[in-house]
C-alpha cells in the first residue's frame, strides 16, 4: 500500500459517475476495479465509503484498498456509520471512492445528501469516483415509479451528473442480471424470488435500461454540441436524427408537423423542431391563433418550438437548423401560384433547397400548395369605391392631362411633360396600387408618345434620344410606382400592427381587471368591431345552447351561466342578417351578431377568443375554489368538534367505568356481591365502556392527526415484534392471527408506536369485516430497499367506487347486506386512523383485493440503512 501523503490542489476535483439501470449491474464492482487501475498505477486511492451489501465479489475488490475510518452516529437510540467528510479533507488523497450518490445522511450531520459532502471534496481538488442509479436521478424519479409501481426518496439533482467530467454507463441486458440474481450475487436467496416477480421484471429493467440510455445519450449530445460550438464547426454531423419543420402560421401547419413527426420517428431518438421566422420590423402575416395552435401541436407529440428572427427566410432557416445540427429540413411546397412563381422566379423553398449543403430538405405538398397566396392577402384592402375609381383615374387623369398641356405647348417643354406625366402615374399609384400604376403609366406613355414626341400625332420616333427618354419614362414610372404602393402597404401593416398591439394591451389589462372579466371583454369586443351583440354560449352534446353572457348594442352587458337558458336567450344570437362565430374552447364560443367581418379582422377576433378563454378558465376556477371553501371550512369545524368530543368524553368515562367496578365490589369491600344477572348486565356494561372509550381515544388520534400534532420518531424497528406486540392486543379475539415472514425481512425504520398502531387498527378493521373465526394473515416481504407488510382477510370484497373513498372515517367500503357475524357496531376509525398514521411516518398505504375474495391493506415501509 502506498504511503499517505498530502495531496494538494488548486483546481477542484475531477468526478467520474457510474450510472446503471437498476441495483446488481455491477456499477460499484465496476468503479472498484478502476479504484485498483489507479493504485497500480501510483495515484493515491482511498474508500471514501463503499456498500457492499453483502456481495462476496465486491468485498473481495475492497481488499488492497485503503478505507477511512467512517463517523459513528447515534440517531434516535441506534447507532448509524456514514462517511467522515471531514477525515476524508484530512487525509488528502488524489481519489476518493464514494458509492451511492444520492443516499440521504443520518441527521445531525452537515449535510443532508451525500452528493453536497461529494461536491466539498471536489472543491478541495480531490476527483472522486462515485456510483448512481437511474431511478435517483430527480428528473426521472416520478417515470420510474410510474414503470415499477416502487416510489424512490432518494434523489439526487441531474445538475450534479451533468456537471460530472465522466460519465460511464454500467449496461447490463434484463435476462442477465436476472441470471446473476438467480445465482445469489445480488441479494440473499430469500428475497430472490420476489425480487424477480416485482421489481426486477423483464418488462421493468427493460424500460430501465432504455432510460439510462436515453439519459447518458443527451449528456452525450449536449458535450458534442459543445465541443461543436468551442471549435468553430458548423457543418452537420448525423449523430443524431434532427428534424426541422419551417411554420409560417399557414393552415398547412399541421400536416408539415405531422410529416415531420414521423420522419423524426422512424429513426429512436430522434428529435422533431419546429420554427418559425418572424421579420425583424415585426410586420407579419402569420396569424398569432394559427401558430400558437400549431405549438401546442408540436409539444403535444414531443418536440420543441422554437422563434427566430430573419429577413431573409432561407438563411434564418438553414442558421437555425446548423446550429441544432439537424439533419433534415421539412418544408411546405409553395401556396403561389404558377405564374406569380414564373415572375418572380426562386421562391423560399427552391432557395434553401439550392442553400442546403448537407442537410436534407423535404418539400411537402399540402391542400393549399400552388393555390395562390392567403385569400386574406390575394384580396385587395382597397375599399370598394377606390377599387373602382382607380382604373378610371389611370386612364382618365392622363387623357385630361394630355388635354391641358396640348393648350400649353409653347409655354412647357418636353422634359415638363415627362415629369408631370410621372406625377400623374404616382398619384395613380398611391389610390389603387401597382395594377392602377401599371394601367397608368402605358396610357401615359402612348398619350406622351403621340402628343409631345416629334413627330406628333405619329407613334413613330424621330430622334434616338427620345426613343431614350420615353424608355426611361416607362421604367421610371414602374419603379417609383412599386416603391410608393410597397411604402403604401407597409404603412397600413405597420398601422394596422399598432392598433392590434393596442387593442391586445387593453385586452390584457381588461383580463386583469377584475371579477367581471367576461362582460368587460364581450363589451370591448362589440365596441372593437362594431357589432349589434356578442354573445359567449356552450354547448352540450347534443348541441343545445347556454349563453353564459352577452352584450348588446342598447342593452348593455348581461351574465349568465345557468344550465337551459339557452331557449330565448339563445335564438337572437345565432338569427339575424349576420352572424360571426369563433371557437373559444371544445364547448364554448363567441357568436357575434351584426355587420360582415372582413378576412383580416379575424387575427385579432382569434386574439380576443383567447383572452376570453383565459379568463373563462380563471372564472371557473375561481367557482371551484368557492365550492371547496365550505369543504375546507367544514373540515376545520370537525378537527375542532373531534378534539373537543375526545377530550370531553374521557373523563365522563373514566367515572363510568370506575363505578361499573364499584358495582361489581372489585375495590368495594362494603358493596354486595351481585347477583349473576346483575353482574352479567355489568359485564355489558363494561365492555360497553371499554369500546366508547376506545373510540374517543381514536378520536382523540384523529384529531392530533388532523392538527399535525403527531410527531413520529422513527428508528430501528423489527416489523415481527411489533406484529407481537398486535398479536397481544387481540389474544381474547375470536379472530385466528397468523404471521407470514416476518422474522425473514430486514428491520424498518419507523416509529415502534405508530407502526403497533398501523398493524393493531389494520387488525381490527380485518376481524371487524371478517366472520367470527376468520383468518387473518399479516404477511412480510422484501424488494430492495422496501419492505411490504400485508394484512390480509377473506371478508367481503371492496365495492366498485369506494377505494378513493376507503380512508374517509364512518364510510361504508363493503358490499352490502347484513354486517357480518361478530362485527362491532358504530363508527369505524380503524383504516383513517391507519393511513394517518402511515403517512405521518412517510409511509404508503394501499388497498388490493384478496385472492378469492376480501381485502388486502399493503403497508410499504422503507428498509432500516437503505439508501
């Protein structure tokens, strides 16, 4: 063995984690021999702490290796071993050799989880090997319970792996670990079997195992995509399958999402991305309804949504989707039609397809491919009376023009001519757009032609000059025309998005506004869009109608919210000259009656729709916060009475039975002996007593349960002395108790008390259900670190419905027809009583139905020392 030596270092400690998928896949064996590679090779190693559990094979790797000395502490009348952090700090070695990360320390020390006194030898420069399973780790520790049923306390934050340099997974395929389980190498013969047919399942360990790689894969990926980013690489390496799905907010969102979901799909572990470009001047098309929908989509089927800002849409894309290092591009053929594609030739799709390198692009057709852009778009926003006038003004204007200035021959000269001609066509440009320009300025250039460029009256050209001028005329003409309707469009998008961002800031602040949320929002949302009335209604499944509020141009705002007024309330809201209708949730919507809505009103309609379904969630919630505020109140008032009965019915009691006693001449000697009918009505008498004094003493417990006054201590407890101590309580029972494997399963750490109460009430619920003479069996086994204690009876079955109900104090939970033979009258406490206590020692409790009929209470309880 190498000699000591203090070991000092200025940068922190380097960790390397071991990670299995379920306890035996040899990890601490694994981070043992590295330990010996090590010492071979002159590193000073020391056992920090290692578990062994028993396994001859990993003790015989202890051997060689210097262990520190561990702390004994005392914890509440036993005595505990935990690592000495602080002799670990002293002796200073290059390595130290800690098992089981996330186990939880005995209080009383400085840290409650053994990875915050791993993280302190790490600052102090010394590498630590450790070892961790994957149902401790925190972000799968609800899954794994989910997949083996067995909840996990021990947790340790993902951070912490992360942050660790190495990480090595210790794999192990099911049927041979359950081999090696068979041949005793994990645990001791007698928790083999049961071991194999709960926790260590085929089905389980597979799912564990396909978890911790899962796991290690993104802590894999997370360090290339580093690596990527320190070195500058920016080409696509297919480590992993990435797809890309371009969203414009268009109505074929969805079918590009689901494409993509199962290209993403066909390859385990791929990823699905979906983003969307927005302009950097915040001037859009896409609808804000459309996209969020479109979100919800992706993340419902796994994958992530992402915001990018570009002006240029396929480098944005083709950026977003190198940095993610995606391997697959999907996009939706083009809504253009064919000759604005002939126009205006490369379009977002053949542009990142040309730009792609080695990135795969896929181009999905959809039902609104090639049918010209969005209706809302293709339609001109001119009003009606400026679609007209327009045309009219592009060959009327020039005409009148050409007329003044052939008065003004003499006096104006051609290049006067060209300009004013020029005006003309941008004026023309400003009230119809680029078709009324494009009208103009051939009128124009004719009329300029024929009228002023020599020869006139003639629409042949003399000199090449003006062949010249009246070219540039043209062109000029066409592209101060295009800049003026551009900077005309842009302008109303830009107003357009000002009023939209406005009326959305008023919106948000109606939202909050208060309790009449609903009403503020329908009054803003006829006033915004000038209609006769808006109306929110629901409908049920078969369609008939509830108006839970309306507003009306006269009549003002109205709430409802009363089941069956849809009859007359109903009707004005879905007649009239028109009606508008959006969807707020699957039930409910908002129906609008009055003037036609134009396309592009309905992005902000759709805005207004989510507003008023927040706040139809917020109004519901706060209903059902107002129902359970009785319930809640109700529930104090009977802490309080249940303190109150147990405290006052003692002593009233003790008198009783203390007189019943006098009566008998037990401690009397002057009172006459009674007769035998006398001393059999005592007898009842008596036990009449005992019962109701039994009673006020759950009642009692109930209380201090309900008022958190029970405080457990738990320690080292042998379930088969506390079913002992049971077994005494119910010695003058009719009931025949028997105990199964107690003696064969590890002690627990629990309250000694509270754990006789659990038992002693299971017990009694189990004889009070169970004919006189039944058997009842309380049963013992071990799976890993828990121990299942079963308290089983063959009584009646539990009722369809009443398993959430069964911990309710006086709630039938059996069968019907007449109580069973040698039952006990009255209100039963036994299994509220149980579960409170269970719970107050951090235990569970739960029902199952006995084999053959009857019930089973499984008690789980977490091994004495465990992890």
């Amino acid at each position: 063995m190498t000699e000591p030596r203090a070991h000092v270092r200025s940068v922190p400690g380097r960790l390397k984690v071991y990670l299995g998928a379920a306890p035996g896949v040899g990890k601490t064996f694994r981070m043992l021999d590295e330990a010996h590679r090590r010492a071979a090779r002159g590193t000073d190693v020391v056992i920090g702490l290692v578990e062994a559990h028993g396994r001859p094979r990993t003790e015989e790797r202890l051997a060689g290796l210097e262990a520190v000395p561990r702390l004994e502490r005392e914890y509440r009348g036993a005595r505990f071993t935990e690592m000495d952090t602080d002799a670990v700090l002293a002796r200073r070695p290059e390595v130290a050799v800690i098992d089981e990360l996330a186990h939880t320390n005995i209080p009383g020390g400085r840290y409650a989880k053994r990875w915050q006194d791993v993280e302190e030898l790490l600052a102090a420069g010394i590498d630590v090997l450790t070892t961790v399973n994957v149902q401790h780790l925190e972000s799968l520790n609800d899954v794994v319970q989910k997949i083996t049923g067995v909840p996990q306390r021990e947790t340790v934050p993902d951070e912490v792996v992360r942050r660790a340099d190495q990480i090595e997974l210790v794999d192990m395929p099911p049927e041979g670990l359950r081999r090696r389980m068979v041949h005793g190498n994990v645990y001791g013969p007698e928790k083999v079997d049961a071991a194999l047919s709960n926790y260590f399942r085929v089905g389980n360990l597979t799912a564990l195992r396909e978890l911790a790689l899962l796991w290690v894969a993104g802590r894999v990926d997370e360090g290339l995509q580093r690596y990527r980013a320190e070195h500058g690489i920016g080409g696509v390496w297919e480590t992993k399958e990435r797809v890309v799905v371009a969203l414009t907010g268009g109505s074929e969102g969805e079918t590009l999402i689901r494409r993509a979901a199962r290209i993403a799909a066909r390859s385990a572990g791929g990823e699905l991305l979906a983003v969307h470009v927005a302009r950097s001047d915040g001037l859009t098309d896409a609808s804000p309804a459309a996209l969020a929908a479109q979100r919800q989509l992706v993340e419902s089927i796994g994958g992530s949504y992402h915001s990018v800002v570009g002006d240029h849409v396929p480098t944005a894309l083709l950026d977003f989707a190198r940095a993610e290092n995606a391997t697959q591009l999907v996009l939706g053929t083009s809504r253009r039609g064919r000759l604005s594609r002939s126009l205006t030739g490369f379009g977002i799709g053949e542009t990142t397809v040309a730009m792609s390198g080695d990135i795969d692009v896929h181009m999905v057709t959809h039902e609104a491919a090639g049918g010209g852009r969005n209706p809302s778009r293709a339609q001109s926003a001119l009003p009606p009376l400026r679609r007209i006038a327009a045309p009219v003004a592009a060959v009327v204007v020039p005409v009148l023009l050409t007329l003044v200035l052939a008065q003004a021959r003499h006096a104006v000269n051609l290049t006067s001519d060209t300009l004013l001609f020029l005006a003309v066509v941008v004026g023309v440009s400003l009230l119809g757009g680029m078709l009324s320009a494009l009208l103009a300025s051939v009128v124009a250039s004719l009329l300029l032609n024929y009228y002023f460029i020599p020869p006139i009256h003639r629409f042949t050209i003399a000199e090449p000059n003006n062949v010249l001028a009246l070219v540039a005329f043209v062109a000029v003409a066409l592209v101060v025309a295009g800049v003026v309707d551009r900077a005309a469009q842009l302008a109303q998008r830009a107003a357009r998005a000002t009023a939209e961002a406005e009326l959305l800031s008023m919106l948000t602040h109606d939202v909050l506004g208060g309790e009449e949320t609903i009403p503020a929002l329908l009054t803003r949302l006829r006033e915004t869009f000038a209609m006769d009335r808006v109306a929110l209604v629901t409908r049920d499944q078969t369609g008939a109608e509830t108006v839970l509020a309306t507003d009306t141009l006269n009549g003002g705002g109205r709430s409802e919210g009363s089941a069956g007024s849809a009859g007359a309330d109903a009707e004005p809201a879905r007649h009239g000259a028109v009606d508008e209708e959006v969807a707020v949730t699957d039930d409910a919507a908002l129906v609008l009656r009055g003037r036609p809505l134009p396309a592009a009103d309905r992005r902000v309609l759709t805005a207004f729709a989510a507003h008023v379904r927040a706040a139809l969630d917020r109004a519901r919630l706060a209903h059902a916060a107002a129902e359970a505020a009785p319930a809640q109140e109700a529930q104090r008032s009977r802490a309080a009475l249940l303190a109150a009965v147990s405290h006052d019915l003692r002593e009233p009691l003790g008198v009783a039975l203390a007189a019943v006693a006098d009566l008998r001449g037990d401690d009397c000697g002057d009172v006459p002996a009674p007769s035998p009918r006398q001393a059999e009505l005592l007898d009842v008498a008596e036990e009449s007593l005992e019962r109701l004094a039994q009673l006020a003493e759950d009642l009692n417990d109930l209380s201090r349960l309900h008022a958190g006054a029970l405080v457990p201590r738990p320690e080292r407890t042998e379930p088969a002395a506390a079913f002992a101590a049971v077994r005494e309580e119910f010695a003058g029972s009719p009931a025949r108790l028997h105990a199964r494997g107690l003696d064969a399963v590890p002690p627990v750490d629990a309250d000694p008390t509270l754990l006789e109460r659990v038992l002693a009430n299971l017990v009694a619920d189990a004889v009070e259900h169970g004919p006189d003479g039944a058997e009842v069996v309380v049963a013992g086994s071990a799976l890993g670190d828990r121990v299942e204690l079963r308290v089983v009876d063959h009584g009646p079955s539990l009722r369809a419905g009443e398993a959430g109900r069964l911990f309710e104090p006086s709630v039938p939970s059996f069968d019907g027809g007449p109580r069973p033979p040698g039952s006990r009258p009255g209100v039963t406490l036994h299994l509220a009583l149980a579960h409170g206590f269970a719970e107050a020692m951090g235990a569970g409790l739960a029902p199952e139905d006995t084999p053959g009929g009857g019930l089973t209470m499984v008690l789980e309880l977490r091994a004495s020392g465990a992890a």
